[in-house]
C-alpha cells in the first residue's frame, strides 16, 4: 500500500540540525565526564624499573648525613669504620710517587671528619708506622685545623724521640692556616726550647693571627712566671703579627697596655705590615698621644715603613716648629732612615 508522501517544511529540517547538535554536545560532555572521574578513581600503572630506581635514588639522597658547619657527618658507626680503613691506608702507604694522589685523597677525607679523626691519627703517631706514614697523619691533624688538632699534633712532637719524625711532623705545620689553631699554638711556645719549633709556630700565628690572637698572646705573657724563653717566645710572636685582622687589637696594646713590652712588640707588629694601613693606623697614634717619649716610639716605628705615606708624613712632623724639638728630631731621623736605609749616625 502506497502511503502519500508528508513533505517535511525547512522549518522542520533546521530543527532536526539543532536536535543533532545538541545531542552531540551532550554526548562529548558525558565522554569527558568520564575521563575524569577515571583520572581520579582509577589507580595508576606501575611505575617502570627506570621510575621505580629514580625514586630509589631520591630516597637515598635524604637518608644521606646532614652537613654540620660544613662538615659531613656520617652515622657513628659508619664513621668509625671509615676513619679507620683510612688510617689503616696510610699506614700502608710509601713515599713512593705513584702513592701521592692515594695518599692526598685520604688525607682530605680524613680531615673532612673532623676532630673525630684526632683519636686514630694520635694511635697512628704513636704506632711502629713509618716515617712517611707519620708525617701524613701529621697532615691530618693540621688541615682539620682545630686547637685541638694541632694541640695533638704538639704532643706527639715533644715527646717524639726520632729526630727525622719530629722534623716531619713540624715541617707539616707549615700548612697551618686557621686561626682557631692559634690557643694550641701558643701553648706550645709558652713550654718550647726548640728554635726550629719556634719558628714554625710563630710565623704560624703571623699568618693566622687575629684580634684575639693578640689577646690571647697577651694573657699568656702576663701568666709567664720565671719562664724567660717563654715570655720571650711570645713576645716575638706578637711582634710578627702580620695579619690585617690583627690590626685593631695591636693598635688598641699600643694605646692602652700599660706594660711596655707589649706595647712596643705591637708598634713592631704594625710597623712590620708595612701597608698604607699600618702607617695610617701608626700616624694618628702620634697625633693622638700625650706622653712625648711614647710618641717618639711610635715615629720610629712609622720610620720602618718605607713608603711614600710615611716619609711624607715625617717630613711634615721634622719641619713643623710648633712641635717640641725632640719629636722633630725623631722625625728627622726616621726620613734620613727611610731615604739611606740606614739610621744616621748619633
């Protein structure tokens, strides 16, 4: 049976299009719905080998010890065990060249401990290890550059009979670069006669030496008793003081220390700096002191600054006729000195 065709009307057909788009957009909306929810509900795949090590790996790094004022500390007994496998490595060690970078990294790594290090170095000093494995832990001890590092250090020198080991060891204080050693090291001044010791502990202190350095300096002269070599140790010391650092602390024994062999061993130690900063620190001591005699001292001392700063300063002082006649002469002296290297003859 043949049924009449309806004819559709275009209104009818522009409403069947919007139908479709609706239905389109509702159907993208529920597929996106989904995906969410799976993003959220679903659990993840397993990690591969490579993500699984990579996390193993960040683990790792936060088990690992804190830095402790620079310092790496390792759990104790991981400590201990290492510090003396280390040891037991320089005790085996030869001066033989081939050994030298070995030996130079065990050396750091020792030092990186600390004074936890000082017990196997001090066993190791007093073992039948040879020389060379001595004069290594000797290293030891001076680059972790404690007081009480190089106070075990000195031990060991002072009671070591083998006049090659001794000499080692000293020779490693050379390497002597912080000033926290500074306690240690005038401790040893203060009960040594051994010039060579002396030596290497006073140019130690020279390079090292601080404000309290000169304080500590001080203090120990003061506490000398009868001791002659070494109140005299000391004051050699202070007189070498050659560190910028020391400045202020030298300037101030000068102005303010009411013995006098302190304060002429600090005029020395400025005057020895020989820098525009010494000399400057030295002419406004002049300018500011009331005692003529001290002030001709401290002129003396600006003469054993050879530059330009000081002699045209002394020349000012030597032509000034307002000043007392002694000063100028002083002054007059310590230009001849400056110009002829040599003090005029009196």
């Amino acid at each position: 049976m043949n049924y009449p065709r309806i004819a559709t009307s275009g209104r009818w057909k522009g409403m069947n299009r919007h139908r479709k788009i609706h239905i389109a957009a509702a159907a993208a909306i529920v597929i996106l719905s989904a995906l969410i929810l799976m993003r959220f509900f679903v659990p993840p795949a397993k990690e591969t080998a490579g993500d699984s090590r990579k996390e193993d790996v960040s683990v790792e790094n936060t088990a690992k010890p804190q830095q402790v004022f620079g310092k790496v500390k390792t759990p104790s007994p991981d400590e201990d065990g290492k510090i003396q496998r280390l040891a037991t490595e320089i005790k085996s060690f030869s001066s033989d060249k081939s050994m030298i970078p070995q030996a130079e990294g065990a050396i750091r790594e020792l030092a990186a401990f600390g004074n936890d290090a000082i017990p196997a170095m001090k066993e190791l000093l007093l073992s039948d290890a040879g020389r060379y494995s001595k004069s290594l832990a000797a290293r030891v001890l001076v680059q972790i550059g404690t007081s009480e590092s190089v106070g075990a250090l000195l031990d060991f020198i002072a009671a070591e009979s083998d006049p090659v080991s001794k000499d080692l060891c000293i020779r490693a204080l050379q390497a002597v670069d912080s000033p926290e050693t500074a306690p240690a090291l005038i401790k040893g001044l203060s009960g040594s006669t051994d010039f060579i010791l002396n030596t290497e502990l006073k140019q130690a202190l020279a390079r090292t030496g601080n404000e309290q350095t000169v304080k500590l300096l001080a203090d120990a002269y003061r506490s000398q008793s009868g001791n002659t070599a070494g109140t005299e140790n000391i004051l050699n010391a202070l007189s070498m003081l050659r560190h910028p650092d020391s400045l202020p602390a030298l300037a101030d024994a000068v102005a303010n220390d009411p013995d006098q062999r302190i304060s002429l061993k600090a005029m020395q130690a400025i005057s020895s700096m020989g820098t525009e900063n010494s000399t400057k620190t030295l002419v406004e001591m002049v300018q500011s002191e009331k005692d003529d005699a001290k002030r001709v001292q401290l002129i003396n001392a600006v003469s054993r600054i050879s530059g330009k700063e000081s002699l045209n300063y002394l020349q000012d002082i030597s032509g000034d006729p307002s000043l007392p006649h002694d000063l100028r002469n002083a002054a007059a002296r310590a230009v001849f000195t400056i110009k002829n290297g040599v003090p005029p003859v009196e």
